[in-house]
C-alpha cells in the first residue's frame, strides 16, 4: 500500500532528470566556447547585476548610470534572481568572470527541470494524481518559449517567473481544499517570491480577486467562498509584506519596476477582498438580490476609481498595451502576434511551441467547460480562468508561450489522462486484465503527445543563441583599447546614488561617453566591453523621427551627417557599432522605430522584394525571374533598398565603410560576416555600383563581405581649408583594417569664391589598429598634392591651410 501510494515519485524523478538533460546536454558546446556564453541579452544584464551584486554584497544597484546613457535608468530586474545567482556564486566561490558565469549558466536549467514540481502539484489537486504526473512529464519537454527560456546559458527571470507562478496556483489549490494554517500561509510565501521575481506580477493577485468576485456573485453553484475569501487575502497579504522593503527603489509608479504601484494595487485588493466578505456575511439579506449587489458594487467602485484617479487607472490599463502592441513595439521578435507565419494566420506556432500539447490541450480545454457545467467545481472555474487568461497574452505576445507551455501540459495531460481511463489503461495495468485493442489506441495516443513534442525540443536545444564571436571579439577589443578603461572598470562595480531628477543627464564622476548602436547589442556593451550604451534591450535610448526625439533610430537612420552628428552630440557619443544584421535583417526595425509605422518604413526604405542566389561555383545574383536562376543554387528573397537607404547613416558606415563621412572614422573590424547576411550584403553592394556609386559621387565598392562588426570613433576631424583654382575638390586616403582589407576613404566638396573646405577623419599615426596606408591625396583640377594629419589634430579639430592653385 505504501508503495501504492509512492508510485509517483519515481516519474516525478524521471521529469526532473529529462528536464536537465534535454537542457544541458545538446547546447553544452556551445555555451562553454571560447568563453562561457549567455545566451540572448537580458542574460547578460542579469550577469551584470550579480557582478556588481558579489563584489558589494548584501548590497545590489537599483539605479544603473552604465545603461541608457547619459540618464541611466532605474533597473526593473527584481531581486530573486540577482540574490539567487550571488549567493550561489558565493557559497561556491566564484567570484571572477568566467567561474561566475560558468555557475550562473546552469540557473536556468534548474528552474525549467523543477518546474515539473508545481506542474505536478497544481493538475494533481485540480485533476488527480495521473493527471498530474502526466502534466509533470510534458512540461519539462515543452518546446518553444519555454525551452528556450530555460536553456542553459539563458539565465533570466522568465522560468522562474512561470515556476513561482505555477507554484502559487498549486499551493493556492492546495490551500482552498485544506484547512489548516501551513497551508494557508503557503501560496503567500509562493506569490511573494513571484513578485520578487517579476514586478507585473501584481496582476495574479487581481485576477485571484476576480476569481473570487465571480465565486461569490455564483455562490449558491459554486460554493466554498469563505475559504476562497480568506486563503486569498493571506496569499495578497503576505506577498505585499514581501515586496514592501523593495517598493521604494523607483522614484515613480510603474507597473513593471519596483515601485509604490504594486502595493496600491495589492492594498486595493484585499479592500475589495474586504469588501466582498463583508457583503457575503450579509448575503442572506439580499436573498436572490445577492449576485446583482455584488456585481453592481464593484462595477460602482470600478467607475469611480476611474473618475478619482486616472493615472492609477491608466496605469492598470496600460497591461492592455502588454497584450496588444503597437508600432516599434512589433518589430521586437517577442512581441509578434502569436498565431501569426508570413502575414497570415497560422497554428504552425502552436505546434513549434507546445509540440502536440496544444491540440490535446485544446480538446482538454473543452472537457473541462463540460466538467466545470456538469460538477460546478470551484477549482475548475480556476483553471478555466487561468487559461483564458494567458491565452489572451499568448495571442497579443508570442513570448507569453513561455506561460502557454504549463497551460498545454496541465490541459494535455489532463485530456490524456482522460483518454486513457475510459480506454481502462490503468486497469490494465492493476489488474493485469488486457484489451489489446484499447491498450493499442492508448499505446498511441501516449506515443502520439509525447514523441513529437519531445523530438521538437531535442532539437531545438541543440540552439542556445550565445552571442556570435565577432561581436565578442569586438567588445573585448574595446574594453581593452578605448579611453578611460581603467576608470571605467572601477566605477562598473560600484554602488551607484540615484538621481536628483532623473529626467536629467546622470552627474558622472569622470568624464564619460556614450556607445551607439542598435538596442539588441546594449546588454552586451555594457556586461563585455564595460561601456555605456545608449539604448538598450529595455527599449530605451531608441529615439524617433517624428518626434525629433535623439536615439540610435533616428542616427542610424539619418539621410545626412549633420543630423547624425546632432544627435551623437547630445547624447556625447563617441564610439558607434554596426553589424552585418542591422544593414540587412534588423534595418526595418530600426526604420520601424524611426517612422513610426511599418507602412511607412517600407515605403521610405524599401522599392520591393527579389530573390538573391549563390550558383553552385559560388557567383552571387539577383532577379525578379525565379526561372532564370542556375540550377542548384542557394537562393532566398531580399528587400529591394530604396536610394533613400542607401542615403542612411547605417548604409555609409557599414556598406561603405563610412567613405565620404567627414566624422566618423573605422577603428576596428571583426572577421567577416558569413553565410546568408554575407550573401545580402554583397547584392546590396551590386546594387550600389550599378544604380548610385556615380549619382552620390562616390567610388565603387568592392563585392566581397566585409567585417561582421565594425566599430567607429566620432571625431571632431581636421579641417582642410585653401584657394582652389577649379569647380570641385576630391581628396582620398587609402584605409586598412585590421583584417588587412582595404578600402578607399573619399570625399569631393564644392569650391565657393576660389575657396574650398572640407574634413577628413583619419590619421596617419594612429594607435588604432584601422589606419590609413598611405598620405591623404588632394586635387583641384590639375593639381595635386598630398598631406598626412595626426591623431591628436583629429581629435581637437585642426584646422591645416592648404592651397591649390
């Protein structure tokens, strides 16, 4: 009998162990490279908070200048996993980089394995103990978002968000069917670690609140609304005792930072909770009014917490925007619409993220509406809520499918495990006593759910997405070679004050600058090469056209170089980074942000679609005719760029190696790009020599695949200034890069009244490992002369007197 009652221990074992593996195992190599890698870029933020975290412990920053210059921004990572991953590294000893990092890679990949424990506890009380193991069982094979949030080397909150999650609706189940204090006090340590997990986690306790609202007004079917009153208000109450000594770390109410707005909400909360056990003492004296009191008092309270704080109100709506985005908001990978491949409407994204549990789920979901009609079972209208709830975020996001996946699991396996009892495969199993042909469907049904969904993850995670070794490179480069390193080392690991007003530039100690480039790339600046980057994967630092607000967007996108140059002096940029991805993939979204819409970036930046190939001997090609390409090529659609790209910022430093740019000079260039980024680049080089070198006055450029990094300095440049006895100036400098490519820097101004003026960038005796191989070449007419400047007159902006007649 005991054994009876223990068989399930084993399988629980099983998950735990399978969620390791599936996560470990297949993208070990990748993650311990040439370093130890995170992977993706939040990972890396995290790294840089339990960084500073060892070195100044107990202590963590809340404000962080290194970020988002030069305001700095107040951090909304919460403290769970910061504390989890320094006080492991602590007990441990690991204190330096590569040992911290080799610990704190493997965080993920705990919190994935375990979460077959909540999993597990919450269908059991819901739906029984096979059920349960069932659901234990898929969750920690679940694909998509899930796994890939949980892969070793993904060290974010997002696991530990759905485990805590997990963990307090089970331990909440667990509490309404129970009695006892433990029990209670349970789902409230569960819920407050959630919080500390991730700060918009408030909304559970409102949807907890909602729960019960609808508990109550259907009372007389539903029953158990005492208990649900009172476990509920211990659960807000002890969470909100939790997050109380971090809610003043913003200075400002915010729904996703650790403010004072979440204990707004939980206090509302338990007034309502309040409320509503106030009108259920006296329910007998409404008699069959109750359910229309009720409902007609919160909606009365809701009305008027809108008429008496909109702010408040505004900011409680604002989820909606989480659900449905906008604008440049859907252009980030994990804001996407769900169910959506090419434009259309499609269930391929349900399948590559929940395997085959999302269609068991879903005829799980529909046994369970039967059920909820048949039995009035209160804890099934809890699951029915909770499904549809992060359905709906599933829907707006599709990185909500990292919730999604519990949801298939439970409803999978509670679907299964439906399927097999009526098919009397546990029977079978007890007593010994066979049908074939049932225990055969069963056989199948099993093999059915399980084997997909499993081959979908293994392979899945042999990808941990780590950062591509020419943006390390890059990075360790300039943590090693640009100024102030030493200073800044220092100051990364100290414990920042924040600001007075932080609406303000941040009051540095020693003169800073700031590193441009696209927001994906911020964590990495920051976390590797010790830099301040101006935008950020937090979306900050973006910047716009339309509202002339400064950010990389709008540099990156500039049509001339004296708008660029106002926004990198605003911000006190120095340095600017480009890769292969933001010239060709990442471009629209740079557009997007700029323009503000999808359409309109299309129709500035873009003229149409090709299809560019490489033949079997390696000759790349483009064309609008699918019939005229050679047999056996690689072939794959592009965008067709616009002169107006070809204008931009991001076209002249990268494409062009910044030729003609008068303040910007290349300092350093990682190993080329490769591959299809390698392939687009080149067809956008074809297209440049065939329709524009001669339109913008510009020399041809080389069709081969340049570095997949380059990283320029914004300098002042000295000013070449004389008489001219001829129309127009050229002058031009042979360049090379420290992957020995060459290139020519060139630039043809006006001359206005005998008088001609132009800057170069680049000098001669450089320390910077891209120099120029030769003297600057100058010509007027007939004339021809040659000069060389020096690093220091290049920065200051020499001005050097050169006549040429």
């Amino acid at each position: 009998m005991k054994l009876n009652r223990l068989w399930h221990l084993p399988l629980l074992l099983l998950a735990v162990v399978v969620g390791l593996y599936i996560r470990i195992v297949n993208p070990f190599k990748q993650v311990f490279s040439w370093s130890v890698l995170f992977g993706g870029n939040d990972p890396w933020y995290y790294y840089r908070l339990i960084d500073n975290c060892v070195h100044n412990f107990p202590y963590r920053i809340w404000f962080d200048p290194f970020t988002h210059y030069p305001f700095g921004t107040f951090t909304h990572f919460g403290p769970f996993l910061v504390y989890l991953g320094a006080v492991i590294c602590k007990v441990l000893g690991a204190t330096k980089p590569v040992a911290m990092r080799s610990v704190l890679v493997f965080i993920p990949t705990i919190g994935g394995a375990l979460l077959a424990l909540p999993t597990y506890q919450f269908a059991k009380e819901v739906f029984g103990k096979r059920a349960g193991i069932i659901s234990a069982l898929l969750v920690v094979i679940i694909p998509g978002q899930l796994l890939a949030r949980s892969i070793l080397g993904f060290n974010d909150h997002h696991i530990w968000e759905t485990f805590w999650m997990t963990a307090t609706l089970a331990l909440y189940c667990y509490a309404l069917k129970r009695r006892d204090l433990k029990s209670t006090v349970l789902p409230g340590i569960a819920y407050g670690m959630y919080l500390l997990t991730w700060a918009p986690a408030f909304y559970l306790a409102m949807f907890l609140v909602g729960y019960v609202l609808i508990l109550t007004v259907f009372s007389q079917f539903l029953g158990h609304v005492d208990r649900a009153l009172k476990v509920t208000a211990v659960t807000v109450a002890i969470a909100l005792v939790m997050f109380l000594p971090f809610s003043f770390n913003t200075p400002y109410l915010s729904t996703t930072a650790y403010s004072p707005f979440q204990p707004i909400i939980l206090s509302a909360c338990l007034l309502a909770l309040g409320i509503m056990f106030v009108l259920y003492e006296f329910r007998d004296r409404f008699g069959n009014l109750f359910p229309a009191v009720v409902a007609g008092t919160f909606l009365a309270i809701t009305l008027g917490l809108f008429v008496a704080s909109p702010d408040l109100s505004r900011r409680v709506l604002s989820v909606i925007g989480v659900i449905h985005p906008t604008g440049g908001a859907l252009t980030i990978a994990e804001v996407q619409p769900f169910f959506t491949m090419g434009g259309q409407f499609s269930l391929a994204p349900a399948y590559l993220n929940f395997g085959m549990a999302f269609f068991f789920g879903f005829f799980g979901f529909l046994l369970l509406c039967y059920e909820l009609y048949r039995k009035k079972d209160g804890l099934m209208l809890l699951v029915l809520l909770w499904s549809v709830m992060m359905f709906v975020a599933l829907c707006g996001q599709n990185r909500f499918a990292y919730y999604f996946g519990v949801v298939s699991a439970v409803m999978a396996g509670y679907m299964l495990d439906y399927l097999l009892t009526r098919l009397e495969f546990y029977r079978a199993l007890e007593e010994r006593k066979i049908n074939y042909t049932k225990l055969a469907i069963s056989v199948i049904l099993i093999i059915l759910l399980f084997v997909p969904t499993f081959s979908l993850a293994y392979d899945q995670s042999r990808y941990a997405g780590t950062i591509p070794k020419p943006w390390w490179d890059a990075l360790v480069w300039m943590r090693n070679n640009t100024p102030n390193g030493k200073l800044y080392d220092e100051y990364y690991y100290e414990l920042y004050k924040p600001p007075k007003d932080w609406r303000k530039p941040y009051p540095y100690p020693f003169k800073t600058y700031g590193v441009i480039s696209w927001w994906d790339y911020g964590h990495w600046i920051e976390a590797i090469a010790h830099r301040m980057p101006v935008a950020n994967p937090f979306q900050q630092g973006i910047g716009n056209k339309y509202h002339n607000v400064p950010g990389a967007a709008p540099f990156f996108t500039a049509f001339n170089e004296s708008y660029a140059d106002g926004i990198a002096k605003k911000l006190n940029v120095k340095y600017v980074i480009s890769d292969v991805e933001m010239l060709t993939g990442k471009f629209y979204a740079m557009a997007v942000w700029a323009e503000g819409s999808l359409e309109k970036a299309s129709r500035t930046y873009f003229v149409g679609t090709a299809i560019a190939y490489v033949t079997p001997n390696g000759m790349i090609g483009i064309t609008n005719d699918y019939y005229r390409i050679p047999p056996g090529s690689v072939r794959f659609a592009v965008p067709i760029p616009s002169e107006k790209f070809f204008e931009t910022m991001e076209a002249k430093l990268h494409l062009l190696d910044g030729c003609g740019l008068s303040h910007y000079r290349m300092v350093y260039e990682s190993t080329p790009s490769v591959g299809q980024f390698a392939i687009q680049e080149v067809v956008y080089k074809m297209l440049f020599d065939k329709y524009y070198a001669k339109r913008f006055g510009m020399p041809k450029v080389n069709l081969t695949p340049s570095g997949f990094v380059k990283i320029f300095e914004f300098v002042k440049g000295v000013r070449v200034t004389g008489r001219a006895n001829a129309k127009e100036v050229m002058v031009s400098v042979v360049v090379k890069t420290n992957q020995n490519r060459t290139f020519v820097w060139e630039k043809t101004v006006p001359v206005v009244n005998g008088t001609y003026s132009v800057v170069v960038p680049y000098a001669q005796n450089t320390t910077y490992p891209v120099k120029p191989v030769g003297d600057y070449t100058i010509k007027a007419g007939n004339v021809v002369k040659h000069f060389s400047v020096t690093d220091e007159q290049v920065e200051k902006g020499y001005v050097l007197r050169l006549d040429l007649t």
